[in-house]
C-alpha cells in the first residue's frame, strides 16, 4: 500500500510540538497587547494579483499558485502585507488612528529547504498604518525586540540591523545614477553579503558596467556601521532632504535609546531587503552568532496602500518567523519543558461509582479545572499510577466506601496528603487547593 507523507517543506505538528508553538504564540500575542496592537485574520488563498509585481520578483517565483475551479489565478499567501493594506485601506477613512494591528498566520513559499527555511511556516505580523514620521519605527522596533525579549532573549542573543532605503536613494543620486540604475544598485546591495561581487552580475547585464569610482562608494555605503559615519559621508554640503533625513534618524536612534533598547541595534546600510514595496527605513533581526538566517525583517512602505486600490497611507510594519526563532530559543536552551498536566485525576472503582462520579468531573470542567479519568474500568492500583504518571496535583477517589458516606478521598499528590471532602463541597475543595481559574 502507498504511504503519504507531507509534502516536502510542510511541518506536522504533534502535540509535543503543538504545545511549544503554541507558547510562542501565545507570548507574541501578549506581547502585542502590552503594545496597543489589535489583532485581525484573513483568507490563506488569495487573488494572484495580489503579489505580482508588488512583493517583488523573488517572491512571486516562489508562490504557490493555481486556477481554481471557477477559472481564477489563485495563490496561497506567501506574506501578509498585501493582504492587511487591502483590509486597512478598504476602511481606512473608518479606522482609529494611529491603526496598530498584528496577526499570527501561516504562510506559504516554495523556497529551496534549509535550516530554518520551509514551504510553509508561521509569521508574527505588526504594522502601523497613517503614521509618516519614525514615531511609527520607535514603537514597532520596541515590538519586535520585545517579541524576543519575552522569551528571555538578550542582546546577546539577537539584535536588529537598522538601514534606511531613502538615505541609499538620496545618496546614489548625488552620484549621478537614475532611478533605474538605483534600484539595480539596491537589488546587488541586497545580494553582496550572499554573493559578494557576484551580486553585480545582474546589474551589469542591464546597465553595463558600474562605473569604477561610484562602486566604490556604494561599497563603502554599503558597510557603514554607525550615525555619525554616516553623517560624515553625508554631511558636507547637505542637501535639505539629507539633512531631514539625518535628523529623523536621530529621533528613531533617540526613541529606541530612551526606551533602553539601544543595546539591540546596530546601525547597518548593508541591509536594504529584497521586497519591492519598501520606501524608507529597513530592519532585520539576526541571531548574534550569526549561524541562523533573518529572525524577522520589516520596514516602511508608504506607496503599497495606494498601489493596491486604497487611499495613500503611510505604513511600516515587521514579521517575525517561528522557524528560525524555535531554532534561536532552542539553541539557547530558552525552550520550556511545557506539560499538560491535567489538576484533578479522578479515580473510579466501578460502574455504579461512575454515574457519582460524572456529576463531580463535570460541574470541576466546567468551572475550567482540567480533569482526566480513565475511560474504562481499570482496577485500582493501575489508576492510581495513572493519576500520579499524568503529573496531576490532585486525586479524587470515588470509592464504594466514600460515596456510602456520602464523601469522596482528596488526595494531594505532591503533599502527598489525604482526607475525606463532602460530595457536594468538592468544587470548593479543589478551589482552595488549587486555586480560581479562568478557563
Ligand atoms: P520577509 O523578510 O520575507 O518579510 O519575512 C519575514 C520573516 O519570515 C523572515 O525573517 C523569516 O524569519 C520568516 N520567513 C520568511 N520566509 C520563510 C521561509 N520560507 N521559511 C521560514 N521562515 C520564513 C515579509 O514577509 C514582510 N511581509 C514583513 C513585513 C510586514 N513588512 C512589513 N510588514
């Protein structure tokens, strides 16, 4: 007989597995409400127009996309910033300012598979939207450090690569190059730390050539490491855009130093990211050996709104992935030994003692204790090794003897302690020792 297996790059979750992807969730999602961020979900397939020729070109030959039975160009999403510019800008006269929104959903690209790369994985998504200036930068770098952060990462651990797409455009023009010619030059800038000069090659092919002298400045941009040695390049006689541009640098390097975070950046031109929608300032998150690829990528894209058939709406936003990031938490020993142990492990001894017994399990649920018995008759002793193998901190005995007094056993399985609790004072019981619950 054939087996299946999952598709190559596609992840199975078991419950072990569940259990921990589930703890990051639920620490990004935390983390997001601390923040302000309100959270929204969207359809996994979507129109393929939607990403061609605006997430970029790498993107778009990784899609996973097909004609569906009524004859549409469909693709299963290989990002979220598209589809959260539809949602913000079909309301976006609606909307609350300034629009803070995250979501956690999977994604899907047909990559080539490597450590902490597949064809489907989870992202972190955050973005602001209706806000031009870095006060919008400030407060998602915060996020995302924070993101991390709440795992007990340090700036040991990670830190966050900070470049500025504008300066880059700005620059390149007071050498002379065009449009065109610029976006070249960023696409080789995105591939040198990969390629080295290799990463020329496409330009070349375009444009001919880079002139001698303009590429060695771009490579020396392209290794500026701090604000003032970009200051000094800059500087000189300062165009009035340039020296806009450096004081909003230093607002977003202010923000982020008043908020302690300075530690975690790093100040780096040589990241420009290869989508095709971003405008301004660029970041990514690495691991600070540098063993892993991208944590997280992000930045500004004030046209993609627009572009999309909304209002012009500035927005910046990140994603964070859980591949490489299970991998960081996990090489640092940051992974918790997570266990669904259940409160109460009710021990039955036979079938008249089960109807009794039902009426506790259940009213215990429903105030939202976690509750397990055995689903069959089992003797005694196999219970009790049962209920103290499922890590449980109680055990309820509903014994012949107990129920002909009207009573259930309460034992404490970490105090290693017994004693007989009325029937219908067992809720409140196992209330004292374990305390309220939410559910
Ligand atoms: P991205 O850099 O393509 O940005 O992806 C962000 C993060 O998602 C990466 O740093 C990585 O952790 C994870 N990721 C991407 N591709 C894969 C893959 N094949 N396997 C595992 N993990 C992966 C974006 O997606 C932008 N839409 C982020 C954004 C939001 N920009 C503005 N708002």
């Amino acid at each position: 007989m054939a087996t299946f297996q999952t598709l190559p790059g596609f992840r199975e979750f078991y419950p072990e597995d569940l259990i921990r992807r589930s703890h990051i969730f639920r620490l990004w999602r935390q983390t997001a409400n601390a923040f302000g961020f309100a959270e929204y979900d969207a359809p996994v397939l979507e129109p393929l127009e939607l990403y061609k020729a605006k997430s970029g070109e790498e993107i778009e030959n990784q899609l996973f996309s097909f004609t569906d039975k009524g004859g549409r160009e469909v693709a299963l999403r290989p990002e979220m910033t598209p589809t959260v510019c539809r949602l913000v800008g079909a309301r976006a006269s609606a909307l609350k300012r300034p629009i803070k929104w995250f979501s956690i959903a999977e994604f899907y690209r047909y990559e080539r598979m490597q450590k902490g790369r597949g064809r489907c994985f989870h992202q972190f998504n955050a973005d602001i939207f209706g806000e031009p200036g870095p006060e919008a930068e400030i407060e998602l770098i915060a996020l995302l450090i924070q993101c991390l952060g709440a795992f007990g990462l340090t700036e040991q651990d990670f830190y966050v690569r900070l470049s500025d797409r504008n300066l880059w455009f700005y620059y390149l023009e007071t050498l002379g190059l065009d449009d065109a010619r610029i976006r070249g030059v960023l696409g080789a800038v995105d591939r040198h730390e990969k390629y080295g000069d290799e990463a020329f090659k496409a330009y070349t092919e375009q444009f001919g050539p880079l002139d001698a002298a303009v590429k060695e400045k771009v490579l020396a941009f392209l290794h500026v490491k701090s604000l003032s040695e970009l200051e000094r390049i800059l500087g000189a006689p300062g165009a009035e855009k340039i020296t806009a541009r450096l004081a909003d640098w230093r607002k977003l390097l202010g923000g982020l130093e008043a908020m302690g975070l300075a530690r975690f950046i790093e100040v780096d031109l040589g990241v420009v990211r290869g989508l095709a929608y971003y405008t301004g300032f660029v970041f990514e998150a690495f691991d600070r050996k540098g063993e892993l690829r991208a944590l997280a990528g992000g930045g500004r894209y004030d046209d993609l709104v627009e572009k999309l058939g909304g209002p012009a709406l500035p927005a910046v936003g990140f994603a964070i992935g859980d591949m490489t990031f299970a991998l960081l938490l996990e090489q640092r020993g940051l992974t918790p030994n997570l266990v669904q142990a259940p409160d109460v492990y009710c021990v039955i001894g036979g079938e008249a003692e089960r109807r009794a017994a039902f009426a506790g399990i259940h009213a215990l649920r429903a105030a939202g204790f976690r509750v397990e018995y055995p689903l069959k008759e089992v003797a005694f002793g196999k219970q009790f090794k049962a209920a103290a193998d499922s890590g449980a901190k109680l055990a309820l005995i509903y014994g012949a003897d107990e129920l002909a007094k009207g009573v259930v056993k309460f034992r404490d399985l970490t105090e290693r302690s017994e004693h007989n609790v009325p029937r219908d004072q067992i809720l409140a019981a196992v209330r004292d020792a374990i305390g309220g619950r939410a559910g």
